[in-house]
C-alpha cells in the first residue's frame, strides 16, 4: 500500500473556502468513481494556510491509473479549476505504508514486556 500526500500552501486567507470546495467534492466524488480512501489535513502549528489531500492507493501502477482516469474527466477539471487559484505553490510526496507494528506493540517492546500470544 502507499499514500499519496498532495501538500497545497494557500493564498492567505484561502484556507475556508479551500475546506468548502474539497468538502464540495466529497460529495461529487463517488460518482466520478475517484480517491477511494483519502482524508483532508489542515495546519494546527508551523507553516499557515497547508491544505493537505492524503489518498491511500494498492501500489503506484493503481495510483497512475487512477490519477490518469480522475484527470480525463470533466467533472474533475472543472472542480480543480476553482482550486488552482487559492493556491500559491504544492508539492507531491509518495510513501510506501510498512508495517513494524502499532504503537502499543513498539511500547511492550520497549519496556521489554514480551507480546501475549
């Protein structure tokens, strides 16, 4: 599995209407069959006005051919069109999803508790 974050840094004062439009598209995007598993994250410290669109996909052939199918359609390029210009720049991250267990299993360990089978 991988997640996809695409990091948005808004215009300022862009944030409300940028959390309108994506929650617009929540709405419009089970008919485009598009962004199967995606969250929305908005900065609480450091740098103002990040809008973040976090997708998790299989593997990246099904991230392309889903981007590829989201990007021909008409509904997709006219929703993106109101979102180009609240933004001023964004960058892309890729990362594979790993699993070396969850936090209470890495705090067991580290207390050197042994795992209950």
């Amino acid at each position: 599995m991988i997640v996809v974050r695409n990091v948005f840094r808004l215009k300022f004062g862009k944030a409300r209407e940028m959390r309108q439009l994506w929650e617009e598209w929540k709405s419009m995007s089970p008919e485009v069959g598009a962004l199967r598993a995606y969250r929305t994250l908005v900065d609480m410290t450091g740098e103002s006005y990040v809008f973040i669109l976090e997708n998790e996909f299989d593997d990246l052939a099904s991230y392309e051919q889903g981007q590829a199918a989201l990007f021909n359609t008409p509904t997709w390029r006219e929703f993106y069109s109101k979102v180009t210009p609240l933004v001023d720049s964004g960058y892309r991250e890729i990362f594979q999803v790993i699993d070396v267990g969850t936090a209470d299993t890495m705090t067991r360990a580290a207390s050197g508790a042994t795992a209950i089978a």
